[in-house]
C-alpha cells in the first residue's frame, strides 16, 4: 500500500469507530454522569468528564452563551480558555448549541485537532529523522478515539505541542511563541515554554540552557507558583507516597522540585506502564485505563532504549537531533510541575517521545546527516 493509501485507510477507520463510540457512550454523557462507575453497565470510566464538573468549561461556556462573563482563578484557571474558544466558533459560525449538539461539536473540534497534530507530527519527523512515520500508527491509537469525544484539553494541546515543537526544530521561535501563548489560554503552566524560547537568544549550550530552564523551573516556578499551592489544588487531590513528599517540600521549603524533577517524570510513566494493570474493576472494563493498553505495552518493550538515552544523557544533548531532545525534557519538566503525577500529561508528546527512541539511533540518520544539519 501507498503512504496516501495508509492514510486514507488511518483516518477512514478512525471517524468510522470515533462516531461508533460517540453514539455508544459521548451522546448519554448526561446518564454517565450518574453511572460513572458502571452500576447499570459493563463498563467505567468510558468518557472524560472532566467538563461536567461543576465550574468547569461546559457550564462557563453556557454562561458565555447566555450572557455572563467571569473569569475563574485558582482550580478553574485552566477553564477560562477552552470555554472562551468554543464560545468563539459557535459565535463565528452562528451556531445553536445545547447538552445534546454538544457531542459533534466537540468531535469535530477534537478532530480537526488531532488531524492538525498529525501533519505536524509527519513534519516533525521528517525533518528531524529524515522519515515519515506510518499514519496508522497515529489513528489506530484508540486514545485519540477516546479523546476526541466531549470537551477536552488533550485534543488541542496535541495539536499545539506538534506545532510549537516543529517550530521549535525550525528555529522559528517568533512563530513557536505565538502558539505557546495561545496553549498557554487552555493549559497556563505551559507559559513555561517562553523560558525556553527566551533562552535560545542567549550563547548558551544545550546543556546550559538545560540548566537554566530547570533552575527556573525548580526554584523560581515553583516558589512563586506552586508553594503555596491551595489556591492550585485541593488537598484531596494530592494523594500519598512520594507525590505527598514532594507536595509538602515545595509547600515547606520550595525546594521538592528542585531536588526531585526527574523522579517526578519517572513516576509519571511509572503511572502509564501500571494503568494496564487495572483494567478491570471487579467485573467492570475501566475504558480509560484500557484504551493505555499499546502505549503501556510499547513503553514497557522501550525500557532498554529509555536506559540508554539516559545513560547518554548529556551526549545526547550535542547530537543534531539535540533540539528535538531538549524539548521533550522540557516538557517532562513542565508537566512534572504538577503535585498531580498522572499517565494523560503524557498524551500531547507520547508521539514525539517514540520517535526519538526507534529514529534517533536508527540508520537512517547516519545517511541523513546532511538534512539535519
């Protein structure tokens, strides 16, 4: 088959189970509020409900319909911005939107999305390991079947991260800049990323623009932001164990990211690779943690891979595909700011993450060197 065959076939069979699955479970989203766990049925967690919860982004943006415009701080904070861009395409498009119309809507935002994030994904690729990327590896994951229902976040921070990271690559930090701040709307701790790019205006080495961006990050970031962190998130939230330790050291002292950043990104995958563990509660399939399944798996055979990239680290750093690495771990840092250590912060750069591991060692790029320099 034909790469256009491929994608055709990708994106053909992802709309057709995408539309099976909103008519299954995203259309009854009101009745799975009340059945969330799966009472009444063979399945739990089978949609992000995350818009449902009281404040969030469905209720702001029927009050934006209906004439009422506040700004949320604290916990809603990340509300504000979603609320405010569906708000804007229904007025744009002259739309009629209730609990019902909301389920296509949100399908076709998530959508257009996802397929935007492909082709800068395939740009991505291409200029940084000199190869396209087999598009059914990007529609056959059924976590973008998963995402695409309902409002979310995951969708167009996909999108977002795909474009800024080819900017990035490129070298185009203007461009790269505009997106960041249009992320940082829908998820504000990514407004970090203009550290990252304000550092590239510096001679500095990778490796020292590394260190700046996690001394800003660990110390500066997190004493102005996240120590006094009620105001961020609810103590219930935080859970035990070392996310507890962390939380708490930060809260105390302002030191807890500084001192643990990179075992707070090795919780987080520890998180994805032990969601397959639970796919079942009792004689319930839990959707969410089922549709893990292939990125669990596949992370699972990357562990020698991931041992040695850490093991090679700092050499890494100076290889032409430096940029591309930097920027992943800067994500990883962002992401690891949260005291909330969970597997779906990894969703917008999972793809990103796989390339590096199976193309930056690859063949190919020692017959590609000239591209990527």
């Amino acid at each position: 088959m034909s790469k256009l065959s491929y994608l055709f076939v990708g994106v053909m069979i992802y709309f057709s189970f995408g539309l099976i699955y909103l008519y299954s479970f995203a259309i009854h989203w009101q009745y799975w509020i009340y059945d969330l766990d799966g009472i009444n049925n063979n399945f739990t967690f089978p949609l992000s409900l995350d818009m449902t919860k009281p404040n969030s982004f469905l209720p702001s943006l029927f009050n934006l319909i209906n004439g009422i415009y506040e700004i949320k701080l604290g916990t809603g904070i990340n509300d504000n911005g979603i609320a405010f861009l569906y708000y804007l395409i229904i007025k744009l498009f002259d739309l009629k939107v209730d609990k019902e119309s909301i389920v296509f809507l949100s399908f076709g935002i998530n959508s257009i999305s996802l397929c935007v994030g492909y082709v800068y994904l395939q740009k991505v690729s291409f200029k940084s390991f000199g190869r396209n990327f087999n598009p059914l590896l990007f529609f056959l994951n059924p976590t973008l079947i998963y995402y695409s229902q309902l409002m979310n976040k995951e969708a167009l921070t996909l999108m977002f991260i795909s474009i800024i990271l080819f900017y990035y690559i490129e070298r185009k930090y203007w461009g790269a800049s505009v997106i960041i701040l249009l992320l940082s709307v829908i998820r504000l701790h990514f407004v970090c990323f203009f550290a990252l790019i304000a550092l590239q205006y510096f001679k500095l080495s990778r490796l020292q623009i590394l260190i700046f961006f996690y001394i800003f990050l660990g110390l500066l970031v997190t004493n102005l932001i996240f120590r006094q962190q009620d105001y961020l998130f609810i103590d219930n939230q935080i859970g035990f164990g070392f996310t507890k330790f962390v939380y708490e050291l930060n809260r105390d002292f302002g030191i807890g990211n500084f001192y643990l950043f990179p075992f707070e990104v090795l919780q987080i995958f520890y998180d994805q690779v032990i969601s397959i563990f639970s796919i079942f509660s009792g004689d319930k399939i839990v959707v969410y943690n089922l549709k893990e399944i292939p990125v669990s798996i596949l992370l699972i055979l990357s562990a020698r891979r991931i041992f040695y990239v850490i093991l090679g680290f700092f050499e890494r750093l100076e290889k032409p595909t430096g940029d591309f690495f930097l920027f992943i771990i800067s994500f990883l840092l962002i992401i690891s700011l949260s005291p909330i250590s969970h597997f779906r912060y990894l969703f917008p750069i999972i793809y990103p993450f796989f390339f590096y591991l199976y193309y930056s060692d690859s063949l190919l790029i020692k017959n590609n060197v000239k591209i990527l320099s």
